[in-house]
C-alpha cells in the first residue's frame, strides 16, 4: 500500500507540473492528414470458416502523458457472441491488451508495441469471468462449440484506459466493475471494486455492483492534476432490481481520490430512446470533460454517435451517507433509479451539465456502431477510436458472422479518425 500511495503522489506531482499549454502541445508538429486509418491486424482465429481478426483496439483510448502524437489503445474482454446464460469466447486463451502507437512523420499509424495484462504473479490474464464474488456478473463463459468453461479470478472485461504520468496504467471494466492499477509492463498492482467484491482493501460505492451485465465502467480518464479518476457507467443499473428500476435515461458518474481513497457520485441524463450508452470519457479540466454517448446502430442507419460537454462543478453528489448501502442514496425510500428526474430535481439534486460538442455521424458520415474511445488533442480537435468486435458479429444463433459496414460492404475494423469539435 505505501508503494502505491507513493506512486499516487508521484503522479499526482507530475501532473500538476501541467498546464493548458501542454495539452495544446499534444497536436503540435502531427500529421493527421492521412487519418482516418485502420489499425494493422492479424488473423486470431477461423470459426466455421469465419475469420476472427486480432483487433478490438478502441473500447478505450489515452494519449501518452508526454508523448506527442503517441497513444494507447485497449481491447475488451476479446470476441464472443451471445449464447444461452452468457458468452461464447471463441478464442478463449485470449488476454486483454494494450496497443502503443504513434503517428510517424509519414503520418501513417505505426504500432511500437503491444502490452498483454497480466496477474500480480506476472502470468497472463484471460478475459473469462469472474468467479461468484470476485466481481461475477452472473455470466457463463462458454467456447465456440458450447462447452462451459471456468472462470479466472484476475479476468478483466477492459473498456477504457488511463496512461498515467509516472508509466503506469489504469484501466476499467465491465465485470466487477473494477478498476485497475497495471504496471508498465502490464502487471496487476491493485484491484478497486465495489464494497461486497472479495478483492483489494480500497473500494468503491457497494451500489456500483447492481451494473447491468455488459454494462458497467465504460469509460475511464485521470484529471489533469492527476489525482481523480473518473469513471462512467453504462447505462442505467439495476438498483434496486431489474424490475423496479425505471428510469431508463440515468446513469453515474463515479470519481475516486488516488490518494486518499474517497469517491463521489454524480447523475448524468441521457438522451434517452436507442441513446442509452455512455462510454469513454476524457478530461478538459478537473471539473469539465468529454463524453461519448451512442447508440448500437452504424451511422447509416439510423445511428446517434454524439460527444457532449459536461461539468461537475455544479452537480450534486449522490454518494450518500453510507457507501455500503447496496441500494445507494435514496428518495423518499426510493433508489436514484427507480425515481423520475421530476423527483429527484424536487429533491434538491442536481445532474451534471452537459452541451453537444459535436455529432459525428452529422459531421463525418461516421459508421461505425461502437464508438468507444476519445482523446482530447487540444485545439478543439478530438481523436476517435471504435471498437471492431474483432471483426465479427453473432448469426442470432451463438455463432460469429462477419461485421460488415453497411455504407461500404466491408468488415468493420479499428479506426482511428480526428475530429473538430465545438
């Protein structure tokens, strides 16, 4: 614990020797001219004659802390399809990994290298559940002929990555939901979950683990003075169950001290209707930040791929007085959840604000369907990743077909674009 809390004032030292100018810096001297481009890949594996690809870089972005032109991407829990109670992993062996690149003087996408996760013993994770306590979702993991698998203990569901002034990592997720201190090189220095899950000393708020499946800790950024981290959530949680919570358009926001340990909560609105994911989140300042909230549609059809402004500084926290309560703050008896925002303005609390920073399928003809991952370049300029399923969808069935784009006939892959916003 000391040599953490050593390596929070550290960071934290750094990066309040930051200012605005730096942030600018970040987009000095680059050539985006070439961007959008596709990340390189590999083959993973062939199900059924179906080519996997070894992509999924884009759940989550960062810039490198004093890089410039140079960023991490991270994969997800790596490909599967739905199937019966939970997930086929149709490559079950593999490991959630970070991708170092730059854009070289060509202006072209060059990768430096790739990082793998690994458990605090140094051995390679999986992205297989995790067990009943450990931050289980109630998902059963399978492989791609329907044979049920186990779970693993350190198995992270990655959506968004933090690249932190002193080299380490941290990192998001949907099981527990976790965050994650990685060292350099990929290992695990501590695990943060919510009160009730069976892993590191520091916690975050019990409530936090009525996520929906799939649907936790989406996104994930550092405040420029490096000490918060703030983290989004989803889409609305299941508090106090899946039958009585009913506002559809509300979320959290979730900050964490890296020093002292303490969180605060915040709500955040949603457009509502197919808008019903927040996802990765990136800081302007310690109080105002990017966020992306999309729908599951491409862009040609039909879908909502948005960046909005928002700010804290006015928000109410909605932590409430005990963070063991499972069911968090409540209304007259009544989760956040299960209230109208009638009730809950009635009740004194304020969401965060948010303002359209921009639309990308208005402004690009954008038509990717998982919009992921931002970083802000300074100059009003924003880069945007998405996720690429490793290149396949589910056939309705529990088996992969390939993800095609429907504006262009091909198979959907990583891609990184900039982006003007207001």
């Amino acid at each position: 614990m000391k040599k953490l809390l050593l390596s929070a004032v550290v960071l934290a030292v750094l990066a309040s020797c930051k200012n605005d100018d730096d942030t600018t810096m970040i987009n000095q001297d680059i050539n985006y001219s070439k961007l959008p481009q596709e990340f390189p890949f590999t083959k993973l594996a062939a199900i059924n004659g179906v080519d996997v690809i070894n992509g999924g870089f884009g759940s989550g972005a960062a810039a490198h802390p004093t890089r410039k032109g140079e960023f991490y991407v991270i994969t997800d829990r790596g490909p599967n399809t739905d199937f019966q109670n939970g997930k086929k992993f149709l490559a079950p062996n593999f490991t959630p990994t970070i991708m170092h690149f730059k854009i070289n003087a060509d202006g072209n996408i060059e990768v430096i290298k790739y990082i793998k996760l690994k458990n605090p013993y140094g051995q390679t994770i999986t992205g297989l559940p995790n067990p009943v306590g450990m931050g289980s979702t109630g998902e059963i993991a399978y492989d791609a002929s329907g044979n049920i698998l186990g779970t693993d203990k350190y198995g992270l569901d990655s959506e968004s990555i933090v690249a932190a002034a002193d080299g380490t990592f941290w990192v998001s997720d949907e099981y527990g939901p976790h965050i994650v201190h990685y060292s350099a090189d990929g290992m695990e220095m501590e695990r943060i979950s919510p009160i009730g899950v069976d892993t590191g000393p520091r916690k975050l708020p019990a409530v936090l683990a009525k996520r929906r499946a799939n649907r936790g800790m989406e996104g994930l950024c550092i405040t420029p003075d490096g000490r918060t981290l703030v983290g989004t959530i989803q889409s609305m949680m299941l508090v106090p169950s899946k039958a009585l919570a009913t506002n559809t358009t509300l979320t959290r926001i979730v900050t964490f001290d890296i020093i002292t340990g303490q969180t605060r909560q915040f709500l955040y609105r949603q457009d509502g209707g197919a808008s019903d994911s927040v996802c990765d989140i990136t800081a302007l300042s310690n109080n105002e930040f990017l966020v992306i909230e999309r729908d599951g549609n491409f862009g040609s059809q039909g879908g909502i791929k948005k960046v909005y402004r928002i700010n804290l500084s006015n928000a109410s926290d909605v932590n409430g007085a005990d963070i063991n309560a499972v069911d968090g703050m409540k209304i007259n008896g009544k989760s956040l959840e299960q209230c109208s925002w009638d009730e809950i303005s009635n009740a004194g609390i304020k969401p965060v604000t948010k303002t359209l920073a921009v639309d990308l399928v208005a402004k690009l003809g954008y038509e990717h369907d998982k919009f992921e991952g931002i970083v802000y370049l300074g100059n009003n300029k924003l880069a945007v990743f998405n996720d690429d399923d490793f290149g396949v969808v589910d056939d309705g069935n529990g088996n992969p077909k390939a993800k095609i784009l429907p504006k262009t006939g091909k198979v959907d892959k990583g891609t990184m674009y900039v982006v003007d916003i207001q």
